[in-house]
C-alpha cells in the first residue's frame, strides 16, 4: 500500500477499524466526551457496558449535572480512576450553564480534559481537523519514526506532538482519528504487533530496522513500595455492612469503603473514632492486595460483629450486604467490590 500515511491509514480503516463503538451511533459531543473520559487508561472492552449502563442513566448533560455525586461514583464503581468521574460530573455541571465547547481549547478549560483528550472530542464530535496523541497513537508514531528516546522525556513528547501534526489530514477528521487510534489498539499492540497486516508498514522505521519490540522506549520503572494496611468488615446483626466516604481528593477519592487503619495496632483506635462497639472477636478474613500507579495496597481483612445498640451512633453509612453485591446504590472502588462479592453476603465465621 503506498501512499501519505493518513491515505493509507484512512483505507485501512473503511475495511478493518471499528464502526460501531456505541458512541459513535449517534456521534454526539456528550457521547464522545463520556467515551473519551472512559477511555483514558482503559481498554474499549472493559469501557462499553460502562458507557451503555451510564447512558441509560444519564442520557445527556442536564441529566448527568443534576445527579448526585454518589449515583455518578456508583455507575463508575470498578472502572477506576475515580477523580475520571468527579471531573466528568464537575465538568457536566459547568457545560449546564455555559453550553457545550466546539474548540479544543473551550474542551481543555474543563476539569479532566487534556490537550489529547479535547483534540479527539474536537474532532470526532464535529469532524475538525485536531491533533491527537494519547497511548496508542504514541506506540504508532514512535516505532513509525523510530524515536529512540525514552517515551517520558519531555523532549520526546515534543518530537510525538510534531509528527502527529505532520501525519493529521485536514479533512476526515473523526475517521482519521479513530483510525489511527484503532490501529495502535489493534495492529500496532504494545507486546505482540501485527506488522503483517499494517497499512503503513511499508516505510516504518521501526520495522525496517527489525526494532518493533524495542520501540517505542520506557524508563525503567523502580519496583513499587508495598503499603500494608487494615480493612474493617464491621457488620451489624442485619446483614449491613458498615462504609465511610473516603476524603473528596486522593485515592478511592468520594467512595464509600471499608474503614482502613493504618496498622493492626492503631485498629482499636479507629474503631473510637468511627464510634463501633464490637460484639465478639476479631476474625482474619482473608487478605486484599491492590496495584495503584505509584504503589502496591497490602491489606488484611478483619471482621467483627459491631453492638446493635452502638449502630445508630456509628459515624458511617450501613448497607445491605445482599445489595452492595448486585447493586450497589454506592460508589465502590473496584477491589472493595470485588471483595464483597467473594464474600457472596456470607455472615461473619461463615467461610
């Protein structure tokens, strides 16, 4: 295939890229915003029936700035990444009293868009030429021009952003830009690149060179710190488990969690500090073990039977067990939810 790179790429894509993506039927501003914010860091796979449950909810922005923060976070409750959704809300608010932006620029004043993220808005909202460059366009460009400098530098990012204008066609811009993002996500894969059926294979770098598992170059990563910690299961004689809302910034920010202490020894202190009184003993239920971007979460999970008459004092919130499992009416970050789950609703010394 020869040809400018966008020609060949564009060709491609009529053939083999992705047509029917839920946001792309109907393509609206506010169906690509979500999709794009969904997207970030997150494989289309896992975002669809994320993106089709949020839509049934909340079908345009009045809908989605009227909510409350809580009924957001819960229909965001296992796709991570939760400050994606308090800026999403936060910026649905704003877009209910100002309109809705047509610029990159307009799209890059709201909280939680970046220059890449209000590009790729721009352009497949209303098909204007914008110039993209989130991960999978920087996998594509940098084997294409074999850049050989670590991909982190802000030198590199630099290069990145020129050859992406370089290669940007200015016209079919909403095809252009899901094409180039399609073939990074399907062709030109992080470990396993398909090169054998890459449109623009003909004069990558990277390929010629035989350099595609080099390419593009990361940093090496230091091994992350382990933190340990401990979660409370505090249940009632009802069936309810006891949550608090995480602080409104910083990790599992604005969820609902299980209590977490710092070590075994300061548990009795945060049990006065939530107002528990326990009934029974301490039992070991297990561990929990969760990688964040910057560290690895270690915890052991503890659960005690809390007081019927201390219950209504307790400074949290109590939920059916049985609910939080199916539906939970909550935000729950992702291994929170999976816990309750493996527990199946099981009660305290029930394996």
């Amino acid at each position: 295939m020869t040809g400018p790179f966008a020609e060949r790429l564009l060709a491609w894509f009529d053939d083999h890229g992705r047509h029917d993506l839920p946001w792309q039927h109907p393509r609206t501003p506010y169906r690509v915003w979500v999709s794009e914010i969904m997207l970030q860091q997150t494989q289309v796979a896992t975002v669809i029936p994320y993106f089709e449950r949020f839509m049934a909810r909340f079908p345009d922005i009045d809908a989605l700035a009227a909510a409350e923060a809580d009924d957001v976070l819960s229909l965001w409750s296992g796709l991570g990444y939760y400050a994606r959704a308090r800026n999403l809300h936060a910026a649905a608010r704003t877009m209910a009293e100002t309109g809705v932006p047509e610029t990159v620029e307009g799209w890059g004043d709201l909280p939680g868009v970046g220059p890449s993220t209000a590009a790729a808005i721009v352009a497949q909202a209303f098909d204007r030429r914008a110039v993209i460059l989130d991960g999978n366009v920087k996998r594509v460009l940098a084997r294409h021009a074999a850049v050989d400098t670590p991909q982190e530098a802000a030198a590199t990012q630099r290069v990145l952003w020129v050859l992406a204008d370089e290669r940007t066609p200015g016209d079919s811009a909403a095809d252009y830009t899901q094409a180039i993002m399609d073939l990074g996500a399907t062709v030109c894969r992080r470990g396993t690149p398909r090169c054998d059926v890459c449109p623009v294979r003909d004069d990558c770098r990277a390929h010629r060179q035989g350099r595609e598992q080099e390419l593009p170059v990361r940093r090496r990563r230091k091994p992350k710190p382990v933190r340990e910690r401990v979660l409370l299961w505090l249940e009632d004689g009802d069936g309810r488990l006891f949550l608090e809302k995480r602080p409104p910034s910083g990790i599992w920010g604005g969820l609902a969690c299980l209590p977490v202490s710092e070590t075994p020894d300061a548990v009795d202190r945060r049990m006065a500090e939530l107002g528990v009184k326990p009934a029974g003993d301490w039992q070991a239920l297990g561990q929990l073990r969760h990688v964040f971007s910057h560290f690895e979460l270690a915890a052991e999970v503890w659960g005690r039977q809390v007081a019927p008459a201390a219950v209504a004092e307790c400074h949290g919130e109590w939920h059916a067990v049985e609910q939080l499992v199916h539906e939970p009416p909550v935000g729950l970050p992702a291994p929170i939810q999976r816990l309750i789950r493996e527990r199946g609703g099981a009660a305290l010394g029930q394996s």
